[in-house]
C-alpha cells in the first residue's frame, strides 16, 4: 500500500498513533506545494487531511490534490463541529469526513470503509475484540484507542487468547502453543504473563482474560454464556 498523505506537518499525534497502529504508511505535508512535489512514484494511497487551526492550508491541500494529474483517493478529512459549514458546496474535493475531536474506532473505521468501497489499498490484519485491537503487522496493540505496551511475549500470549475467543486452554497448552515445545519454564509463567497483560489491560478490560478454575485460562466469553 502506498503512504497516505497527511496534513499538516506534523499531524495531531492523536491522528499519527491511530494510523500507525491501524498499519498505515503515511507521510506528512506541510502544504499544496509539498503535497505535489513529494507525490511518490506510484502515487498517494489516499489523504487524510485535518481542518482545524490552519483551515484555509488544509483546503488549499485538498482542492490541490484533487485538481491534479495523479489521482489520490479515498480523500478524508478531520473537521471540527466548528467547521462543518466549510463543508458546503465542496462535494467534490472529499470522500468522507470525520468530526474531530475523533473517537479512535470511527475513524479506523471510516477509513476502512473507504478503502473497502473504493477497492484500493490493502487494510492491515487485524485481531480485534469489543475494544481491544491487535496489529498483526506491527504488534502492536490498543484498547479503547490507547496504546498499550506489551512485551513480545505477552503479546504473544495476548494474541493467541485474542484469535480462539471463547476457548479454555491449559497451561501447558499455552506454554507449548505460546513459547513452544523447548521451552521448559513451569506453569507459573503463564500466571505471571497473564496477571501483567490484566494489569495492562485495566481495570475495566481485566475480565477479558478469565480463570476457569481448576483447568486454565479463556479468552472474551464462552459461546454457551448467556
């Protein structure tokens, strides 16, 4: 997938962790000029472009890009509830918008269905549970839009419960399907693994990862819960 285009330079870092962690190469632009003269080789993957403080920049960049040789779709913008009248009789610089200030899981979500419906691009594999999303390209990880820092191995562990949602597995399972059939460390470590990526978790989120007592760990809710 080519990078998205990005407006402004730097972008808002609530916009730049939503993008890398939902795997989208992006690169920043300053203005209409940047926008063309540092267009890549095969184009731009589309444009996020947000319009808020330098407003009449980020229309600039839009009406630039679309008036151009090289096509560059899906075109969305970041708009405040303030702004939303600049919206009218433009139509035909953007695809979408998003109201920001944005909730992390809308705007990915926008995205998607943008990149979706206009059959370009290529969305990054995701694992994703209620709040919880898992970047299997970048491992990296977020719940409710937040990052979280993980170890490699509690993400690995993360990840495993996170793709058999509903299923008990054993210690022992998890230590020969997780760390791998050499590894000769006891049953403990999963306890400990488990107990961190509930603290990281949070409160709120603690409880998707449950004990079944007396035979292991589940993941999400059991598909005979009521």
């Amino acid at each position: 997938m080519e990078p998205l285009l990005v407006f402004p330079d730097p972008p808002p870092a609530e916009l730049a962790r939503l993008l890398d962690l939902s795997g989208y190469p992006w690169k920043p632009v300053a203005d209409e000029r940047a926008a063309l003269s540092e267009t890549p080789d095969d184009g731009w993957g589309g444009a996020v472009i947000v319009v808020g403080d330098q407003s009449e920049a980020a229309w600039a960049v839009a009406r630039a890009i679309r008036k151009s040789d090289v096509i560059v779709e899906p075109l969305l913008l970041l708009i405040g509830g303030n702004r939303l009248d600049e919206l009218e009789l433009r139509d035909e610089i953007y695809d979408d918008f998003c109201v920001d200030p944005f909730h992390p899981r809308e705007l990915e979500a926008r995205l998607r269905h943008l990149f979706w419906r206009g059959g370009t691009g290529a969305t990054p594999e995701l694992v994703e549970y209620g709040g919880l999303v898992l970047n299997l390209e970048t491992y990296q990880a977020a719940i409710d839009g937040a990052p979280i820092d993980l170890t490699y191995m509690e993400y690995e562990l993360l990840k495993f419960l996170a793709q058999h949602p509903g299923k008990v597995f054993t210690r022992e399972t998890l230590l020969s399907r997780v760390w791998g059939y050499e590894y000769y460390g006891g049953a403990r470590t999963v306890d400990v693994h488990v107990r961190r990526l509930r603290a990281k978790l949070g409160e709120e989120h603690a409880n998707l990862i449950s004990t079944v007592r007396s035979v292991g760990y589940r993941f999400g809710q059991s598909r005979w819960s009521a």
